[in-house]
C-alpha cells in the first residue's frame, strides 16, 4: 500500500496547490507507514523543487505541448501499478478534471472529488461539499484504490525542507506517442490589483445586473487599498472581466478583508477566498453557505445595508 500524488499544472508549471495534497497524504499515512511518492506529469515544468528524501518522485518524459489525457491515463495507470497505491490523489482543477474520470475507470478505482477536509481514525473519513455547499457530506473509505481529488485552500501547504534530486525517477515515452495533441492557452493576465489590495468586495448574481456594480464600487470606495471582483457567474455574465473571477477557474486570493457581497458561497468560490484573514459575508439568506466559511455574517439586504454603512461612516469620518 502506498500513496501516489499527481502534482497539478497551472500556467505551464506546477501548481503551489501541489503542496497541499502533500499535507492531505502525510495525514493519510498515518504516521509515515505508508510510502508516498509524487508524479509529475510533464518534464518541463520545472519539478525538481518537488523531489525529497522524504518521497520518491517520477517524472513523465513528455512535454507540457505534447498533453494529451489518454497519453497520460495509461502511464499513470502505469505507476499506480508499480507502487502499489491504495491512495491516487488530485487537485480539483481543470487540468485534473480532464483525465481523472478516465483514470478511475482504467484503474478500476472510486472517485471522490472535491473533498476539502479528511479525518484518519480506524478509518479515514473525507468530507466533501454537496447541495451547493449548504451540507457536508462525510464519506468513509472502505475500499481502495480510491482516486480522491483536493479544492485548492483546503489544506496547509507542506514545506519541502530537503530538495534532492536524486530521488527521481524519469519514465521514458516512447517516440511514438509524442505527437502533438493540444497547446496550453493561458490569458495574459496584468491585472494585479487583487494580489495588491488589502480589502477585496466581491460581487455576487445577487447584485441582479452591471448598473448595481456601481453600489458595489462606492462601498469598496471606504476601504483603503481596496479592490472589486466577482463571482464565476458575475464575469460569465460580462458584469466584470475573468481577470476579476475569484474560484477554481478564477484568482485565489489572500487579502486582509474579504467582503463577500450576495454571493451564496459555492464550493468553487469558497477555494478561492480562502487565503483572506478576514472572511465577511453579506447575504439575505440566512442558509447561504458563505456563512459556513465566514468569520462574520451580516443576514441583510445589500441594496439596504450597504447605504446605510456607508451613510455612517461619511457621517462619523
């Protein structure tokens, strides 16, 4: 038995979410009597920062240019194979979504996605998000494999204090295979002013259009070093660029404050806020599932609380 972590690829490199499923398979082994080795799919996505005495790592001999998910599948199936692993983990991202499923059908392996939190007793326990994020749904392992994928922000990132190199292992392609299938394409993406501000408002379909932005823009106004961004649906809309997307698909962010502005609070928003401080949510259902998550909730009606908050510290500046 061991466990095999599939480091994720974000921007043509390897994601820093990779360092989470490090501290979710450390939790897993139960105190390290279980080997863990991580895969990197790609050679040219820099992966040597990723090796360490602690684990073995295997590099894929392809190149990012070269993906394809069918190439991937079977050489992963391959390692899974040859180490043995009760335990295949994956970040929950695009990249991932894309080959896991088949995967899991190719290994003969359950699948359980989006698990932001893990329990390890006689069994292990994860806990994933269902019904929008409005209940938790706790899963026991019975049988392994079992492919588990991880939300980004979920777990601490592990710090690799020993890199050594010689702990890899390159798995050759044959010529054959490399043909080339797709191109990554990624946005150039200047705009920096949600790493850069202290105080994000975000935006959620609650505002109900573009013009009601405007509020959402006065009330960020009162904030020092603040900036505005939005939900998934809110840029899929128009109201906002994608450069302004907080989730999965979008920007994770780290500010002071985060003031979430009627937004429910998916699972894909939740992993990308969860690196704020300070967590406030303003929503009129009381039952919205950013209030699971937040540090402070404001059960209101933005269109009537955000004036009023505005009104009192104009009148009390």
């Amino acid at each position: 038995m061991s466990i095999l972590i599939i480091a994720d690829v974000k921007n043509r490199t390897i994601n820093p979410s990779t360092l989470e499923m490090l501290s979710a398979a450390k939790k897993i082994a139960k105190n390290n009597t279980m080997p863990i080795y991580i895969l990197i799919p790609f050679g040219n996505i820099g992966g040597d920062s990723y090796c360490s005495s602690e684990f073995k790592t295997f590099i894929l001999d392809l190149n990012i240019e070269q993906y394809s998910a069918h190439v991937l599948v079977k050489y992963i199936s391959s390692v899974i194979r040859e180490v043995n692993a009760s335990y295949i983990i994956g970040m929950h991202t695009p990249f991932s979504i894309d080959y896991i499923p088949a995967l899991s059908v190719s290994i003969n392996a359950q699948c359980i996605t989006q698990i932001h939190s893990l329990d390890v007793a006689e069994r292990i326990t994860v806990t994933r998000g269902s019904h929008a994020g409005k209940l938790d749904h706790h899963i026991v392992i019975n049988d392994t494999p079992i492919i588990l994928t991880v939300l980004p922000g979920s777990f601490e990132p592990y710090t690799i204090t020993d890199v050594q190199t010689q702990h890899i292992t390159t798995i050759h392609i044959p010529e054959v295979n490399k043909h080339i299938y797709c191109n990554f394409i990624t946005k150039d993406m200047k705009d920096t002013s949600l790493d850069e501000a202290d105080v994000i408002v975000g935006a959620g379909k609650g505002i109900g259009s573009r013009e009601n932005l405007s509020l959402i823009y006065e009330f960020a106004k009162v904030f020092p070093h603040s900036a505005v961004a939005g939900s998934r649906i809110v840029c899929d809309y128009g109201w906002l660029p994608y450069s302004k997307q907080i989730g999965i698909t979008g920007k994770s962010i780290a500010p002071k404050v985060y003031i979430a502005c009627a937004i429910s609070g998916s699972s894909q928003h939740v992993a990308g806020i969860k690196g704020a401080k300070t967590i406030i949510a303003i929503n009129k259902d009381p039952c919205a599932p950013i209030f699971n998550v937040s540090h402070y909730a404001v059960v209101a009606d933005i269109f009537e609380f955000i004036p009023q908050f505005i009104d009192f510290v104009q009148n009390n500046a």
